[in-house]
C-alpha cells in the first residue's frame, strides 16, 4: 500500500513538475511570441514534448512496468495540464476560448499519454 501511495504522490508531482517546466520556460520567450509567433510556438512543442520524455524516463527508471500504469500515468498528466493551464487561459492573462485554447494548446499535451502508450510497448530490459 506504501509503495503504491509513493507511486501516486511521485506520479502527480511529476505531472505538476510537466506542466511547470514548460511555463517557466515560456516566460523567457514571452517576446519571440510577440515577434515570431510560430517560431515561439514550434518551440514551446519541442519543450512539451523534451519534457514529457524526460518525466516518463524518470517516473518509469530502474523498475518494471505495465501498460496499464503507463497509460494511467499519461493520462493523469494530461488532465494536470488542462486543469492547470485553465485558470490562466480561461481567466488570466491569455483569455481564449475553449476552442481557440485547445486547437493552439491544449492538444499538445496529448504529448504524455502517447509517450506513455509508446514506453508502455518497449521491450523490458
């Protein structure tokens, strides 16, 4: 029961950690935005996604797993994601619609439970 408790407490502070880390770095491109939208865009994916396989690879280090955790622990992210990101999109300083949010944002996060499934698929050493 302790280890899995530690597991979900590890698995949510990761997905905290997964959306974080993006939004930290977005603030020190704030003005590329402003100057070349796509290029800050592009950007912003490749750190999504350097950061969903980093978090995966430490989440899932030195012990077996199965795809049904995997799975889980991409789509926890996932919904850590929207849900922190809602506030700030919804409310904040971004004000988007829903859709506007999800077509430019909120589908990248679809990031973690792709890399999950795929991790979930390689062969255990």
């Amino acid at each position: 029961m302790a280890i899995q408790t530690r597991a979900v407490v590890r698995a949510v502070g990761l997905g905290l950690l997964s959306w974080f880390i993006p939004f930290v770095i977005s603030f020190f491109l704030v003005a590329l935005k402003k100057t070349n939208a796509p290029l800050f865009t592009s950007i912003m994916y490749l750190v999504v996604l350097a950061t969903a396989g980093l978090l995966m690879i430490w989440y899932f280090r030195k012990r077996p797993f199965s795809a049904v955790e995997a799975v889980e622990v991409g789509a926890l992210w996932f919904v850590i994601n929207l849900v922190c990101d809602y506030p700030m999109f919804a409310f904040g300083p971004m004000k988007m619609t829903a859709p506007a949010y999800y077509s430019e944002i909120g589908l990248v996060y679809l990031t973690f439970p792709i890399f999950a499934v795929m991790a979930a698929r390689l062969p255990k050493a």
